[in-house]
RNA sequence: GGAGGGAUGGCAGAGUGGUCGAAUGCGACGGUCUUGAAAAUCGUAGACCGAAAGGUCCGGGGGUUCGAAUCCCUCUCCCUCCGCCA
C-alpha cells in the first residue's frame, strides 16, 4: 500500500506504474472517493464538534430544566444527521481502502522496464553446467529408478501436481532444511516455526490478497487459508505492532510448508515435480528501519546468503533482475536466483530476493518508534533460503552418477550422516 | 464439543452513563545529585485523520442514549473446568 498523499499528488505517476507492471488500477476513481470521504467526513466531524459541545452545555445547564431541554432536543437533531451521514462514511472508507489495496508499489530505477519473463535481465553467472561422460537422466526418472519418488500415487492421494517422496528423497528434503537453518542462524537470524495456516489479514498485509486469492488455498469452515510461504505468516506476526528502533534489524527464518493452487498454470510444468502444490521451505525475512540504502543492504545480504547455500550445494546458477511486467504489485525490486537444470537444459527459479520499502508494512500497519520519537513504518524484505523440491531436482540432476546414484555434496553431508551417495546403483 | 470468567496505555491495574485519553504502580525518556552508576528527587511522554480548528481510538463490529471504557447484541481472542486427542 502506498500512502494516500502520494498518491494525491502523484496520479500520473501510479498510473504509469500500473501500466509497467501489468496491473490495473482506477486511479481517478480511487481519487474521487477519496475526496467525497474528506467532505463527507468533514461534515461528520462538524456535527460531532457539535454534539461535544452540546454535552457539555447538558451539564453546565443544570437545574435550568428549560435550557436544558432545549440543549437535549439540538443534540437529537444533531445526532440524527449523523446517523445518516456515517453509514456513508463507512461505506466510503471501505470502498478507498479496496481501491488502495490495488495501487501497485513504484519499481526502483534499476529494475528493467519490461514486459514479462522474457525482459529480466541477467546480473551474473556462477558455477559451468556439468558435462556429462553418460546420458543424463531427468529427475523423474533417476528418482523412480532409485526408489526415492512416486508421482502417480501421489496424484491419486491429492491429484494432479502432488507426489510423494520415498527413501532417500526425504533424507534429503529434511538434510536440505537442516542445512539451510544452520547455515542462515549462524548468520545472526533467528529460526521460526510458523503457522501454515493464516487469517486473512496475514494475506492482506503481505499483498497476497486481493490479487493472487485464486492462488491460495481457502479453509472458509475456519476462515484460514494455506499459506505459499512463511513471509505470509511473519508479516502477520508483528502486524499492528509499534516496534521499537532499538529491536531493529529483526532477522528471521523460518521453516514451513508452502501451499500453492497454481490456478492457471494447465499445461505448464506437467512433467515431474518442478511445479507442485505443495513443498517444504526455509524462508529468510528482514525487518529494518525505513530507509532506502538499509533496505537496499539488505536485499543484496540476502541474496549473498541464498547463493552460498547454492554454491555449497554445487548447483550452476544465475541471478536475475526481475523486470517491472514480472515484478507483480508489492515489490520494488526483484533478484531470482535460478539453477541449472540439466533435463531442460535452462536455469530454473529456485529463489526469489524481494524487497517492499513500507509497501506491506503499511498493509500490515507494521511500525517502529525511532530514537528521534517519530514513529514510521517499518522496511520489510524477504529472500528464500531454500526450497525443498526445486532444489532437491537441481541436486539429484546435477549430481546424479552413471549408476542412478546421486553424489551428496560435501556440505550437506554432515546432514545426511556422513553419507557420500544416495539412492542404490540401479543402472 | 459443553460450562463459566475475562479483554483498559510498553507492562500491571483502577474506573459501572457526563467533569475520563483515562487514577495508581512499574518500566521508558529528560533534568538535578554523583568521578561514573545506583538510590533519591523533579519533570516528560500513546496512536490515527487534519494546514489548523477540531475529530476519532478503552479487543473488532453493531445498537440504546442528547451523551458510552461504563448498558444491550454479536464476533474474535485469552483463561479455568469437563469431554476428546498427537
């Protein structure tokens, strides 16, 4: 969300936003809105005075029984102008407050001004797709052969785009967790096991919501929804807050299950497990005070932690700036670290760094009080750690043998009990 | 799932129709004292809208009333007991 006054005074401005990042919103509408609930509320806010004033001319009447009288018959009146002015008032309100939560946030100048996918421009390099002295196999194959997956039961459990990991794989999706927590706590961030399940509020403030609710998973008997990641649950943990500056940066990551619909995404992704609806995931979070250059050190340190977990797992990748048409509303900027997946031969999004200014803090009302007193919304910014499926296909690709086995990298065997395979030589 | 009790400022906790944005204590901040700190002592301090005047906020929403932290309805959350349960 974006503070009201900006957007009074920069109309132009958003609506070429929106325009850049794919999005719609009805500016002049949200403007007329905005200026019918300032006259309406005005006028509420005259007659309260009023009202106040007649309070107290109640009581200072006193035994003056005529004087009074008259004073509780204005008030009557008074009180019921009101009763008709504030259903509008609140109806105005909710309406603005719609309209607010489809202002898109306003993109950094280095974000690349581009249509979709195909305009995030890469920013680097790291590591050489593998040569491969066999046939490489794809992740569904050298998985089912090594008894480590097994998609069609999946689907007959849950459907489509389930699955269900066997034997080693799970060894490996809960090592790859380990491994990331232990690595990201040693940098200073504190772990979280949060809820997977949220309120709506939690979606609201992290921008999920309203665009985006067909992507998730609703709960209405409870009125909780599954949340795609644990940044949903975070935001919703210190919303409504006034934190204290001395607190900040608050670092977290946090362990979750990630629940995702993927509505629309028929015919994309619909062999194996690149795309499924649910998943395993370390998340780092940031929250830091309101400034453009803390926000910015930020985004870049977590950046440099997921990389290091890649780089520990000897996966190839690259890292991306996202561009504004693929940025979606809430982000003023975007890295995607993407790893190499030698059955498609690409680089696969395995990471997404963000980063919101006080976008979702404002949605959340997340704030902090600064030493100099002045209370402000805070900067929040969010980067995977790891993500167990993605990564577990990027490793079992990568590193597989001519035997069906799979090499475990040195770092993650300490995880895995010192083992060097997985998965038996089938081939 | 059933029965009962609660929700007030950073925290604890008064307040049962007007003089209450709200006593008091603790904590916080600033001053005095001190080499420094503690103690003592004096003082300051909530959030939101508004240029201001002014208005709003005592868990959320609705209602009664000229007027609600206080009365009524409803929702949410917390606590206690019973049931069920990893």
């Amino acid at each position: 969300m974006l503070d009201l006054t900006f957007i009074r005074e920069h109309p132009d401005l958003i609506k070429e936003v929106a325009q850049q990042r794919n999005t719609a919103v009805d500016v002049d509408a949200l403007l007329a809105i905005d200026a019918d609930l300032r006259e309406t509320r005005r006028r509420a806010e005259d007659l309260r005075a009023e009202q106040n004033r007649l309070s107290k001319a109640i009581q200072g009447a006193g035994a003056d029984r005529e004087a009074r009288d008259g004073f509780i018959a204005s008030g009557r009146e008074v009180a019921a102008a009101l009763k008709e002015l504030e259903p509008r008032e609140r109806e105005l309100e909710a309406q603005l407050r719609e309209y607010l939560l489809l202002v898109p946030n306003i993109p950094d100048a280095s974000v690349p001004v581009g249509k979709g996918e195909e305009d995030n421009v890469e920013i680097k390099r790291v590591g050489q797709p593998r040569q491969f002295s066999f046939e490489p196999l794809d992740h569904v194959a050298l998985m089912q052969g090594a008894d480590m997956l097994d998609i069609e039961r999946g689907v007959k459990v849950a459907g489509s785009r389930s699955y269900i990991l066997k034997g080693d794989a799970v060894l490996l999706e809960l090592a790859l967790m380990q491994f990331a927590l232990s690595r990201i706590t040693q940098h200073g961030f504190t772990a979280l096991s949060v809820p997977a399940m949220a309120k709506e509020f939690c979606f609201i403030g992290n921008s999920q919501f309203p665009r985006g609710r067909e992507q998730t998973y609703a709960l209405p008997e409870d009125e909780l929804f599954l949340v795609g990641t644990a940044e949903v649950s975070i935001t919703g943990m210190h919303s409504g807050e006034i934190l204290r500056e001395a607190d900040l940066p608050i670092r977290y990551v946090a362990w979750s299950p990630c629940f995702r619909r993927e509505a629309g995404t028929y015919g994309k992704d619909t062999k194996g497990i690149m795309r499924v609806h649910q998943f395993e995931k370390i998340e780092q979070y940031v929250i830091c005070r309101a400034e453009h250059e803390e926000s910015v050190r930020w985004h870049e340190e977590l950046l440099r932690n997921a990389e290091e977990l890649v780089q520990a797992l000897e996966l190839p990748y690259r890292v991306i700036n996202i561009c504004t048409g693929d940025l979606g509303d809430a982000k003023v900027k975007g890295y995607d670290i993407e790893c190499w997946i030698p059955s498609e031969q690409r680089y696969r999004e395995t990471h997404s760094d963000s980063y919101f200014h006080d976008y979702q803090a404002r949605r959340a009302n997340l704030r902090y009080r600064g030493d100099d007193g002045v209370v402000r919304y805070v900067h929040t910014l969010n980067n995977t750690a790891l993500a167990s499926v993605r990564t577990i296909i990027a490793i079992v690709e990568n590193h597989q043998q001519a035997d069906g086995t799979v090499r475990v990298p040195e770092a993650l065997r300490p995880f895995l009990g010192g083992r060097e395979r997985l998965g038996r030589a089938w081939r």
